[in-house]
C-alpha cells in the first residue's frame, strides 16, 4: 500500500517531442504529489507539484496529469530539450511520509 | 542562501568498517531528512530529524543510525559497513516537517565499500 510505481524505466525522446512518465499509487491517503529532476553528480532538486483537488498543473512546458480516481499521476514534458535530459521520480506524501518512484532516465536526442 | 551541504563527497570503505556522513541544512531549516539511492531501488527513505528528535524512520536496520544538532545540522553513520551499504547518501531540508512541504537536497555522499 505504500508503494509508487514509475514507468518506464528509461525513456529515449527526439528533441521537441512529448516526454511522458507515469506514476501510480494505492494508499489514498497521500495528497501532495513532488515530481524531482536530478542531473548527475547533483540531488533531486524539485520540478512541480500537485495536490489531488486539481486534476492538472502547468509550469512552463511540464505539465502533471493527476486522475484520483485511477490514483495515477503522470509528467508531460512539451518540447522536450537535451537538457531535460535528467532522472525524473515522482513522490507521493501523507502526513509526514514520503514515498519515492524507482525513477525514470530520459534522453532526448539531439 | 546556501543550499544543502554534504561532506564528505565520497567515501572509501571496506566491509566491517563504520563511517559518519554529515549534513547542513539550508539555514532556518529545522527538518532533515537521509535518504539512500541506489540504482535498483531508487530513493530509499531512512530517517527524519526535526529539532534533534528523529520524528521518522524507515525500514533499514539499526546500523543505521543518526542525530541531529541544536544548529539543524545533522549525522548519519553506519555501523558494521556490508558491500550493498554502497551508494549514494542524500540528505535533504525543509522548513517543517517533510509532509506536504519542499525538500531541498544536497549533492549526497556517494559511499563505496570494498
């Protein structure tokens, strides 16, 4: 019941096409929703966030998709650049828990 | 504002050894969390200081331990080192309590055992 699943695992994208990951949760309870970017060498550092009364949150060209009936949450990135080339994990939190994806390796290409 | 600090930045070990990993919290900050990354398991939650009591714990065994100053600062050391304690050791900070609340990461401390 505590477990987030992430998918894929990798991920390879053309430069200026959509990047998707997918995350999906079991426990009802959680109701903050992190996705973190890490570069090598450096900690995840946080990307965008959302609560489960909305069902979508833009920030620039990432976007999360959030369907609380299906307790799924994805990230969209929009014209994807080789610098978004990163680690991506979804989180999902209650209370003073946090639980991390097994994270996703994107590579756009150039 | 300075951000999270971790030193040492990577550490050699071999199995029976015990090390002390350290953390500084942005400033302000009165939370800090260690986590262990792994490329298997992903980001792994170990425990949460808040106020130099450790408020949360995750499932890893008592040679996991740590503490936390009256300056936020905090440590973490493992005890009797076995060959999969290897990886990347990442502390993070937040103002309160993690719930619902950012978490701002350092660099971690990538830990090698032979």
């Amino acid at each position: 019941q505590q477990q987030v699943k992430q998918s894929p695992q990798s991920l390879i994208v053309q430069k200026g096409g959509i990047s998707i990951i997918n995350c999906a949760y079991e426990n009802t309870a959680f109701d903050y929703f992190p996705w973190y970017q890490q570069f090598p060498g450096k900690g995840p550092a946080l990307l965008i966030a959302i609560r489960p009364d909305v069902s979508e949150k833009k920030e620039g060209r990432f976007t999360i998709s959030f369907n609380k009936s299906a307790k799924q949450f994805s990230l969209h990135i929009m014209d994807s650049q080789p610098g978004d080339s990163a680690t991506y994990f979804c989180a999902a939190q209650a209370g003073d828990k946090i639980i991390f994806g097994k994270g996703t390796r994107l590579h756009i290409l150039p | 504002k300075a951000g999270v600090t971790q030193t040492p930045r990577y550490l050699i070990k071999t199995r029976g050894q015990q090390v002390t990993l350290s953390c500084s919290p942005i400033s302000g900050h009165r939370s800090v969390s260690w986590y262990q990354q792994t490329p298997g398991q992903g980001l792994q939650f170990l425990f949460e200081y808040f106020s130099e009591t450790q408020r949360n714990k995750g499932n890893f065994p008592g040679r996991f331990s740590g503490r936390q100053f009256s300056n936020s600062r905090s440590e973490m050391n493992v005890s009797t080192l076995e060959l999969g304690d290897s990886a990347l050791y990442l502390c993070a900070s937040s103002l309160v309590l993690v719930g619902g609340n950012e978490q701002f990461f350092g660099p971690g401390t990538r830990l090698t055992v032979l």
